[in-house]
C-alpha cells in the first residue's frame, strides 16, 4: 500500500519523510504531490502539506494526517513570509488562496497565518489517522514503513530535525484566538 502524509505546511512533513526514508521506506518529500501535481508520477510514499488540497481524491494510499502545535506553525510560516504582503514565491500563495480563499481575509500576515492553520487542516478528508508531531516516537515511524513495505527495518532513533527556521517572532494565543475556528481545533487535536 502507498502513504501519504499531509498536513498544514511547517509541520514535519520534510521530517517525515527523512524518519520513513531512514526506516527504510524512500518517502519523497512534495515531488508527487504540488500545487501543479496530483500524485503524478510512480510513488511509494510521499510526505507533502499541498497534498491536503487533493485529499477527497486519494482513495490508493494509507493517509496520514500530520499535525503540529498552532502556534509554532504560525510563527514558522511568519518567518517564511508565504502569507505577507510581497510572498517570496506568489504563485504557491495565489495557489493556496484558490483552495482556501478565507485566508485572504486575514487583515495581516499574521492572521493570514492563523486561519490557514485551521482551512489547511480541515482540507484533509479520508485520513486513515492523524499523528501529532510532538507525540512522534521510533515505534510510530516504523508502523508507517511497515504498511508501505512490510520488511522495512524501522528506525530505534528518530532523526533529527530537519528544515528548520530561525524562531522568528514569538506568537501568543492571545494574538491568534479571535480567528474563527482556531482554538477549537487546537483543543480537538489535544493543543491548549
């Protein structure tokens, strides 16, 4: 069976994929799955946030729904500037406000932030499972290798990091919890 692991962007998903990768699994990381492509191509295992978008789509794949703290996605996403007012890459921003237009309402790039955490994660439909980022341990990583490749040797010791930004400006609940949505789905997926 094939994996795909989505999510918000800014939430492991490159991480993931260098966990499965060395578990024994070679997971791509957005090859097959961008705003141009929709799981083209020949794959086994993919880790990609723009695949949230297609998710009603995937009817071949174990999907996992990958997600991470609010607040440390937000302030993430603010040091890579994709919601501000000069996006480096526009094309991606204009993107993700065609499949999610609400983010444009935000009236600053932090809002723009907040509220694509909360459309972002209810694009994903059909997952077979949602992993927290911060509950991730070897075992869990392994169980995923295994569904692609029932052989594959697993990891006893997670990787590091990998794609990580500078901390950038801090983020308060107090600055983000009058977007619509935002504390109930943190409080859903066990974020408080």
């Amino acid at each position: 069976m094939r994996l795909l692991v989505t999510g918000t962007g800014r939430c492991g998903t490159q991480w993931i994929a260098a966990a499965l990768s060395a578990a024994g699994v070679p997971c791509t990381h957005e090859q097959h799955w961008t705003r141009r492509r929709a799981g083209d191509g020949r794959w086994s295992a993919e880790a990609s946030w723009p695949a949230a978008a297609y998710t009603p789509i995937i009817s071949d794949a174990h999907v996992v729904h990958l997600v991470r703290h609010p607040l440390a996605v937000i302030r993430s996403r603010l040091s890579g500037g994709l919601f501000g007012d000069r996006p480096p890459w526009p094309k991606l921003a204009a993107w993700v406000y065609r499949q999610a237009p609400q983010v444009r309402d935000g009236r600053t790039e932090l809002e723009r932030a907040a509220i694509h955490w909360v459309a972002w994660n209810r694009l994903v439909r059909g997952a077979a499972e949602r992993l927290r980022l911060e509950d991730i341990v070897a075992a869990d990583v392994t169980r995923l290798a295994r569904i692609v490749d029932p052989a594959a040797p697993g990891v006893d010791v997670l990787p590091a990091p990998v794609g990580v930004r500078p901390a950038g400006v801090e983020v308060a609940w107090s600055q983000v919890e009058h977007v619509p949505g935002l504390l109930d789905l943190a409080e859903e997926y066990g974020y408080r």
